[in-house]
C-alpha cells in the first residue's frame, strides 16, 4: 500500500532587491525636484528596488524628514572634508576622508548609480563610485565627461546652455532614471480660498529678485482689498535684514497687526508644516516654491533674470508663473546686467491682481485680467498655468492667450522632436498661433535646418566611407584619414551654423555631446556610432523642418482665424 504524499508547492525564488543611488549634491531645490522623481518611481516599482541618495550634508539634513519618505537611505557629504580649501584639512586627511566615503558607499552594492547633479564634482564623485551601471556625467580615467544615455547628454547639452530645454527638470529626471512621465491626478493643487499668504521675496542672486519697494504695493494693496487675510513672510536668517526694509515701510504701518515675519524662525520641516489648507504661496524661483508643491497649496512664482520658467516651475498641476516678455530673459547666471529691465515689466499691479484672484479661490483668466486691469499692466508680462500635457509632462499654458512668442513656439518643436526622436512617443499639440515678425525668423530656421540636414547627411556618408574602406580586403589608411579629416570638418561648419542659427544651437550641441560618447571598443564599433550620431541629428532636424513649414503652411492659410488643426 502506497503512501499518499503530501502536496508541496514550489515557491519560486524571489529576485534580490536591486539597488539605485542617485547622486544629487546639489541646493535644496534640486533635491526636492529629486525627491518628486523618486516618488514617481515607486509609484510605478513599488519597493521593487532599493533607493539610496547621495547628497550633501549642510542640505540633506534640512530636509531629512522628506527624503526618509522615499530613500531607504541617504549618505551625507561634507564637501569640506574632502578638498583642501581647508587650513584643517590637508591631503593626508582628504585621502582618508575619500577612502572613508567609498567604503561607505561601496558597501551597499549598487546596481545602478545616477548622475542627476549638474557638477564637476558629482563627476568625479561618480567615478569614485562602484556600480554595475552608471547613469548620468562621469569622468573616466582620462579625465574626460562620459555620458552613455541619451537624456542625460539632452540634460548637459542643453539645460543651462541654450534658452529653449522644454522640460521642467522633474520630467528630465524621470525620463534619465527610465520613469514613464504620466498625468499624476493627485498631484494638482488644492484650489480654494485661502487665507494665510506665506511669501518669499528672496532668492540667492539679486538678478532674481524683486525690488522691496514692488514688495511692500504687492502686500499694502492685498491687505487692503482683503481685510481678512494676513501675510507671513519667509526665509533665511540671512533673509532678515531684507524683511526688515518691507515691514519697516510707513506704508505698512497699517497693517502691522496682519504682517508675520517668520524669517529665520523655522527649519525646513517646520516651514513645510505651517503651509496647511488655509494657505497659499507666492516669491520668487526657490526652494520654498517647490516645498509648497509637497502641501499641494496654490504657488504663484515670480520669475526674474536667470530663471527658466519651463524647467523649475513647482511641479505640479495649477501652479502660475509671472515672467517678463523682456528680450534678454532669460538670462545666463554669469551675465552681467545694470537695468534690470525685466523686474521692470512686471508690474505690481498685475501681481496683485493674480494673487487676489487666487487667495479668492477664483482660476485667473484672460476676462478677469482685462477687466480689472489695463492693457499697459498685461502688454509686458506673460502669465501662464502648469498643466501636464498628452504625453504626462508638465507644460506652462498661457493665461493671457497672446499670441505665443517665437521662443515659445521653437520650445514646443523641441518638446515633440526630442519626445519622438529619443523616447519614440508622439505628442498632440494644436498648431501654435504666431506673429508675423515669428513667422519670418521660423522661415529663417528653415534654412538653416536644411544647412544642417545637408551637414549630417554628409556626416552619415563618410561614417559610412570610413566603415567600407575598413572591411574592405586592402584598407588604405590614409583614405581613412582623409574621410576621418572630413567629418572633423563637418564639425567646424556646424559650429558656424550654430553662429548663424543659435536657435539650433539644442541640435548641434546635442550631436556633438552624442558623438562625444561613442560606444564601442575598436574603429569599426566607434564610426557604427558616429553614423548613428549623425543619423539622430539628421532626424532630428528633418522632424524640425517640418513642424516648421506646416505651422507656416496652417498660419498662412488660417490667418486671422483661431487654427483648430492639430499637429501629429
């Protein structure tokens, strides 16, 4: 007689956790932008992978608390034990202090390690690290920038380069790390009246920021016309001398009993916490901007001298940005400016009008705004909406319905180029309605487009000429140096096209970051991904052309009338 066998089940093994460190040292803005890409990663894997973040300390430790929400756990560094700026600090010490920092990262096994930092010194950081993957800038052991993937030589080719990136940075981030942008129904901001106005008129350069005497009307004529609300004014303990100048104002004598001045008061944690339902938020590009985004409460954002709207707008749906139409704007960090002409076409008086509708719980609106304000408040300034897009990424949506402006226009090209070229997406957008002044330089990009077509095609066939004469029977090396010497050429003309044509300065510096990270590891594997190099850009610039000509096609043709047509 048989014995019955109890039945057992197999299990399967399970997969080890796989860890992720992402490298972001730098300001407290970036790292909570980081942290906003973490959250979309493990909304989309769950606790799939572990996260580890690596960031400086004098940061970090303000914003601990948000970070334990997504991280598993963060390595800290003090940049100050590791170069010798120091008088303490010598190189006996650093040596020890960077053998320290490796054993402490290299302890944790990482899978795959992610450049999100724009820094020499996360560069090196990462060629210190040991992972099996690396992702982002690294230095090799030349002492030359390697950047594999291709959202990531996006990032360094064009974010502080050139004026027209058309991705708010938690999108970039996401898109490197390989999280599928998506509409986040959760993450819009919780509209309604409010009446607690927590403000930050400050920022870490002057070009941002506002004069205190355009401060002090913003909050004499809400607290005027608002008799109910009050004002709580936030920042630094570096902050306070500036705080002082505003609530020192006779103008505000008045209303001394609802002015709060909360600066230097609260650490991070603290300042996050106060921002509750009753709240909203308006100041400059800053940190403060992007914490208010983690409460959902409404954000009205300034935006002065260096500051890219499109990029470092508070990450979420229903957030309003205030720029200028100034012609300089933006500009680069470094450049030096004595007028400050783009503080200067933004007029208090429509600030005032859009955080008054705001704080009343009311959308702003293109009627509300030229009803209560006139033409001579609105012609210098543009007033926009986050919205996420068809694609899932965060787009700025006119309030004012002008007609959008030439740079706004080519932002948008690039937004559905670079979404189809590298991610094979395709984005829906209505054609855009442009002036006559930018459908002349549209006109103008086209040939230089076409310039640069013609260049890449060129650059395509010697690659290819190149990889013939090599698997050919008898190679000749100095034909192989004389195609070599034409694609070095190909180069220097599409420098000079980018003198001529700095609007396509994204497409060169793309190409030449691209082909300055060839994969492979002998001359056939190396000219393989030249050609595919200058078959990117080739593609690139043909998707251009064409968003080019059928907006000049659909403006012409619809003229003076609202075009409904949609771009596929």
């Amino acid at each position: 007689m048989e014995t019955a066998k109890k039945d057992s089940v197999d299990i399967p093994p399970q997969e080890a956790q796989k860890t992720i460190a992402i490298v972001q040292i730098l300001r407290l803005g970036d790292i909570i932008q980081t942290i906003q890409m973490a959250k979309s990663l493990r909304a989309e894997y769950g606790d799939k992978y572990k996260l580890l973040l690596i960031a400086r300390k004098q940061f970090a430790n303000h914003l601990t608390e948000q970070i334990k929400e997504v991280f598993d756990e963060c390595i800290t560094i003090d940049l100050k034990d590791l170069v010798l700026k120091s008088p303490v600090v010598n190189l006996e010490n650093s040596l020890k202090n960077i053998k320290e920092l490796k054993d402490r990262i290299s302890s944790h096994n990482i899978d795959v390690c992610i450049n999100l930092s724009y820094s020499k010194t996360a560069n090196y950081l990462m060629s210190l690290i040991k992972a099996n993957h690396k992702v982002g800038p690294v230095y090799d052991t030349d002492a030359s920038i390697k950047i594999k993937d291709k959202w990531s030589q996006y990032l360094y080719a064009n974010v502080l380069e050139t004026s027209f990136n058309s991705f708010n940075l938690v999108d970039l981030y996401k898109l490197i790390v390989g999280v599928a942008p998506k509409k986040d129904e959760n993450n819009t901001v919780n509209s309604g009246p409010k009446n607690k106005v927590f403000i930050h008129p400050f920022a870490s350069d002057k070009k941002k920021v506002w004069s205190d005497t355009k401060w002090v009307e913003v909050i004499f004529k809400f607290l005027k016309d608002n008799e109910s609300k009050k004002v709580f004014i936030v920042g630094a303990k570096s902050d306070r001398e500036a705080c002082q100048k505003i609530t020192s104002s006779p103008l505000l004598s008045s209303f001394s009993n609802r002015i709060v001045d909360l600066t230097g008061k609260h650490n991070i944690t603290e300042l996050k916490n106060l921002f509750d339902d009753d709240s909203m938020f308006i100041g400059h590009d800053s940190m403060v901007s992007h914490l208010a985004s983690l409460k959902k409460i409404p954000i009205i954002t300034i935006s002065l001298g260096p500051v890219r709207t499109r990029e470092t707008i508070p990450y979420i749906d229903g957030a309003y940005s205030l720029s200028p139409q100034t012609k300089c704007f933006p500009c680069k960090p470094d450049t030096s400016c004595d007028f400050y002409q783009c503080h200067a076409d933004i007029p208090y008086q429509a600030v005032n009008e859009v955080l008054s509708l705001v704080s009343k719980g009311e959308e702003v609106t293109k009627e509300l705004l030229n009803k209560n304000l006139s033409h001579f408040h609105l012609n210098s300034i543009n007033i926009s909406r986050s919205k996420y897009n068809n694609l899932g990424l965060l787009s700025l949506q006119s309030v004012l319905g002008n007609e959008v402006t030439y740079t706004e226009t080519i932002q948008k090209f690039f937004m559905i180029t670079w979404s189809y070229i590298i991610n094979e997406v395709e984005a829906h957008s209505d054609f855009p309605e442009i002036s006559d002044k930018t459908h002349q330089r549209i006109l103008q990009d086209m040939q230089g487009l076409q310039q640069l077509f013609e260049l890449s095609e060129f650059g395509k066939k010697y690659s290819r000429y190149i990889l013939e004469e090599i698997s050919s029977n008898t190679p000749n090396i100095n034909q192989i140096k004389d195609y070599s010497k034409k694609v070095d050429e190909i180069e220097r003309l599409s420098d000079i096209v980018s003198e001529t044509y700095p609007q396509l300065s994204p497409i060169i510096n793309f190409g030449k970051v691209s082909r300055a990270n060839l994969h492979g590891e002998n001359l056939v594997e190396l000219t393989e991904s030249s050609f595919y190099s200058f078959h990117d850009q080739a593609n690139v610039t043909s998707v251009m052309y064409e968003l080019c000509e059928k907006t000049l096609t659909q403006n012409q043709r619809n003229k003076n009338i609202k075009p409904q047509a949609t771009i596929r």
